[in-house]
C-alpha cells in the first residue's frame, strides 16, 4: 500500500470483499475463544482486541494444561492468520488464499487438536463455504481505520474515566465499540460500525431520551432512530480530513454532555 499519514482516517473505498472477508474470520476466531475461555460479563468472551498488526483473541490457556496459552490473530499488516503459543509455536495461514469460513474453521480446530487444544467449537456460529477475497491494499487502509479509531475512544475513556470498559472487536456486527456507565443506572455504547460504502462512527445512550433529538449535533452529524436509538457520524466526515480526530472525539464528547443525567 502507498505510504499514507497515519495520523488520517484512510478512504475505504470499495472495500466489500475484503470487508466480508474480514468479518466471516473473525466470527471463527470467535467461536474458537469462546470455546476455550470462560464465560465473561456483556459476553466479552466473544469479543477480539485491536493490537499493533491487526485483531486477535488475546491468550487463551490450553484446556488441559492452563500453564500453556495460545493465540490467534489477523495480522492485517503482513496478511496472515497466525497461530502462537506461550512455548513459542508459530503457524501461519495466507489471508489471501480465499478459504470459506468453514474451511479456515476446521484447519484451525485440526492444528489446535495436533497442539492438544481440543474442545467444542460453534461451528454454526461461522459455517459458511462460500470462497472468499482479500485485497491487500483494502485490509491495511481498514487496519489504519481501526487503529485511529482505537485512538480516539481510548482518548475518551481516559476522559471518562476507570469505569469505561476496554474497546472491543464484536464479530457478530463487526462494529468496534466500548461502553461507559452515564449515570446511576444508564449507559453510553460508542463504535466504529462498517457496512460498506456506509461506515460510521456512533453514540448510543441507555435509556434513551425522545428529547435529546431536538439537541444539535455537531456539523454532519445527525440523530438516529432505526434500528436503534442514538446519534452517527459518518466516515465520511473525517476521512482523509487533517483535523479528523478532532472531529471524532468532538463528536463523541458532544453526545456524551447531551446524553449526561
């Protein structure tokens, strides 16, 4: 990929079957960690993280011997899904060999039995045989997206403060988000979502209050009520913009003083 300013918010672009991709790997990556780690709170075991080449699982201990981990990730720089383990095993799989789904799900359950990794998968949660793409260039502008966003909303969970949850990769609506408690009993859920050609940034109060539509928001920004009730910022707003940031976090912050008890 040509050589951008990290500090913007890349354009997409047509980025669909990368998009599709991305999102059907990360539902196997899913059902594999929620297969080997407890049950955590707001279903967090479900969940990926962001880390400094793409998403990943995090470490998760073997089933038979917990003193041992392993990780998957997608290494969204170097275009791999990698497998690692704590005793320091490293297997690799080409994001750009276009496996279904379902065929990166069984080559990753059968590398994990040959570890002495084995358990129940969901595999219903991702079957899919459908062939997949994967554009190189389309990946690492998605990553750069990701990162900045990541940026942004740990920017304003530090403003918030140790309440906040960690920002999260959800693979069922492939949305990057994290909440924040608002009040005694209401909470503030801010993402990234990223329907191609429609991706945008949002803030969604509970419970949520009929009159804060009548609130104004900042410039491009506008109130939402299908689907589910809060305020959306376009991409577009800040892509390729030099005072992008600015207008993210402004955004958020904005929605968060309207939102506040």
């Amino acid at each position: 990929m040509a050589r951008e300013d990290k500090t913007l918010f890349p354009t997409l672009g047509e980025w669909r079957g990368t998009r599709d991709t991305l999102h059907a790997y990360c539902k196997v990556l899913s059902a594999i960690r929620a297969a080997f780690t407890p049950e955590q709170p707001h279903h967090a075991h479900l969940s990926l993280r962001v880390y400094t080449s793409g998403l990943t699982t995090t470490p998760i201990s073997f089933p038979e011997d917990p003193a041992q981990t392993f990780a998957l990730s997608l290494d969204l720089r170097n275009h791999y899904l990698i497998l690692s383990t704590s005793g320091g095993q490293v297997q690799q799989i080409r994001l750009s060999e276009g496996l279904s789904a379902s065929q990166l799900g069984d080559e990753l359950v059968a590398r994990l039995a040959e570890l002495g990794v084995q358990g129940k998968v969901n595999k219903k949660s991702y079957q899919s045989d459908a062939r997949r793409e994967y554009a190189l260039d389309d990946a690492e502008r998605f990553f750069a997206a990701l990162m900045r966003s990541q940026q942004i909303f740990d920017q304003l969970r530090k403003q918030l403060g140790a309440d906040c949850g960690v920002v999260q990769m959800w693979p069922r609506q492939f949305d990057l988000a994290f909440a924040a408690p608002n009040g005694e009993d209401g909470t503030l859920t801010f993402g990234f979502a990223t329907p191609p050609g429609n991706e945008y940034f949002y803030a969604s109060p509970q419970p949520f209050a009929a009159t804060l539509t009548q609130q104004a928001l900042p410039a491009e920004a506008r109130w939402h009520s299908e689907g589910w009730h809060g305020a959306l910022l376009p991409y577009t707003a800040v892509e390729g913009k030099p005072d992008g940031a600015e207008r993210l976090l402004a955004f958020l912050q904005a929605v968060t003083a309207l939102a506040a008890p």
